[in-house]
C-alpha cells in the first residue's frame, strides 16, 4: 500500500533546521537564521475545520462554546473558534491535535484546501495596512476578533490574537492555492521591517506565553 503524504502549499527559500513527523505531514520546526522578528510563520499542517448548524450556539462541538456573534472569538488550550456568521463557525486546532469528525455532517476538514499563516512581532500591524484595507488595530472588540475580507487581494479569514501585547499576532486563512502568492506578497511588503520566515516551534512558544485575552 503506498503512503500517504500531505505537503503545505507554502515553501520559503530559507532552509530548514529542524523538522518533525506528525501523522502524514513533515513539519517545519525551525530555519536557519530565522532573525528577531516580525516573523512569517506556516501553520497549514495544524488541523481546521468548518462547523455549521441552523442553531450554532445550541451545540458544543468538540465541548467548546460557539461565540455569540459573527466576529467574536474564542481561543481555550490551543483551540481557536470562531463565529462567521449566523449559522457557521470556523474550529482552527493551534495546538495540533486532530479531531475524528468523520460521519458528523456538520463538520468539513479544510486542512488541505487552505493555507493558514501567522504574523508575530511589534510591526505586522504596519506590514498589514500595506496590503489590506482591512483596519486590524483599531477594533472595539477585546482579543481575539475575526474580519473576513481581502488580504494582500486575496479573500481571507483573518483572526487578529493580540494587538495590545509587545509581541502582538495575526493569523490568516485563504485558498490554497493562493499560498505562494500570499508569501511572496507579505514578505515583499514585510522587507523593510525585517519580516522572515520562522518555524512552527516559535509560534507555539508565543501562544504558550501570550498574554491573557483582553477583556
């Protein structure tokens, strides 16, 4: 029987240093000179999911609460939920692990049909307003919020984590097939603030280490 192998769509030119084998992908834990920040992160082998129900709020999938209202956000042990819009809610699992959905008709995996990325560091806010009308600073909402709307042209869910922290972050979600496009627009846009790729172990360090959501 062959095996099976998952690839992200994102590829960067700097070289791996350090790699670890999680189910049928290879994930990138470190590169070479990764530098001090802001960093580009690949999270596309962390599982997601779309969840969707007449009534949302009445269920917990995954014994997780679905926020309220479109927009709001809940971020609990490494688990992202947000709420899109009256009857969907996106899952993004942040710590890894992968969830057996199968059978349940009210959950989609959209691991392999998107990519998702991360903006860590004092400046991505800066990088952002070069490629997106959307306003990611100014939002009334407390941490963690959802916008949905174009990112570097590209149609993207973007769920801005920290903003009021020194070491704010955003993480962004759009087709697959848009990955490359994608890197090389924000890295283009990041060069004058020093913006290189960083490995997923720097990600889950900063999540571990976050500040807790504003209130």
């Amino acid at each position: 029987m062959n095996e099976i192998y998952r690839r992200s769509p994102v590829m960067f030119d700097n070289q791996a240093l350090r790699t670890e084998q999680r189910g049928d992908w290879t994930v990138v834990l470190s590169y070479q000179n990764e530098g001090s920040g802001p960093f580009l992160i690949d999270l596309s082998p962390m599982p997601r999911y779309d969840f969707q129900d007449r009534q949302p709020k009445r269920l917990k999938p995954l014994d997780l609460s679905i926020p309220n209202d479109p927009g709001q956000c809940l971020l609990q042990d490494g688990v992202l939920v947000q709420r899109m819009n009256r009857t969907q809610a996106s899952i993004w699992m942040l710590n890894g692990a992968e969830v057996d959905v199968a059978g349940d008709p009210a959950f989609t995996e959209t691991t392999d049909a998107t990519v998702c990325l991360a903006l860590l560091g004092k400046t991505i806010f800066r990088i952002a307003e070069k490629v997106s009308a959307l306003d990611l600073e100014n939002i009334e909402n407390p941490n963690p919020v959802l916008l949905q709307g174009p990112f570097s042209r590209v149609p993207c869910q973007v769920v801005v984590i920290d903003r009021f922290s020194e070491a704010p972050g955003i993480l962004l979600t759009c087709s697959r097939g848009y990955a490359q496009d994608m890197v090389r627009g924000l890295l283009a846009a990041g060069r004058e603030f020093d913006l290189a790729p960083a490995g997923e172990a720097l990600f889950s360090e900063w999540l571990r280490h976050r500040p807790p959501d504003a209130q």
